[in-house]
C-alpha cells in the first residue's frame, strides 16, 4: 500500500492547497477555529462532486467516506504519537493528513 502525506503547514492557522489525487485535482482549506480550539478542513474535488465544508479534523476518521461513491481512497488524520486530536501547534508535525489511493484500498 502507498500512503502519502499531503502538505499541511504547523502553527499555520489558514491555508489552502492544491494536489492530485486518483487522477483528480483535490483542493483543501485547512482552518484553526480559536473559540473551539479545533482545526476544520473543507474539501473540493469538482471531477466526483465532492464539496465537503467544515468537517472537524478527528484522528483516525476517513474524511471521503461516503462523499466520493468510492472514486477516491482514503484521506485520514494520523497522530504520529498516540491516539488524540490535532492541537495546533502540531498539526503536520505530530499530526499529517495521509491518503491511501483507491486501487490500495480496493486489494482490502
């Protein structure tokens, strides 16, 4: 299986990017909510409708399940050190932003 990490800035508290994923171009906004004290990511992917806003970054969660009928993989938070959610100085270097492909999350 080949995880890769998408780029997340740390003690950044606005940003966007762009990447390719499964043939498709995926942008995503990366927000710190300071009343909450959680971060917040929106995702857009115009090729499989996808158009997620304001979904809470949680540990382990797959962020594309069930918004993509199965046409990309696996976009998750990892905690590098244990089993918590992101803070936000850590965020990208404790916690990443890992995708799976769809054909490695097919052979399951």
């Amino acid at each position: 299986m080949s995880i890769g990490f998408l780029p997340i800035d740390a003690q950044k508290p606005s940003q966007r990017k762009r990447i390719t994923v499964d043939g498709h171009k995926l942008e995503y906004h990366v927000r710190w909510q300071q009343t909450s004290g959680r971060w917040f990511i929106s995702l857009d992917c115009d090729a499989v409708g996808l158009h997620s806003k304001g979904l809470g970054l949680v540990t382990g969660m797959d962020l594309l399940a069930n918004r993509t009928q199965e046409q990309l993989g696996i976009l998750m938070l990892l905690d590098l050190q244990g089993d918590e959610d992101p803070d936000f100085d850590g965020l990208g270097v404790r916690w990443k932003l890992a995708y799976a492909p769809r054909a490695d999350v097919e052979t399951f």
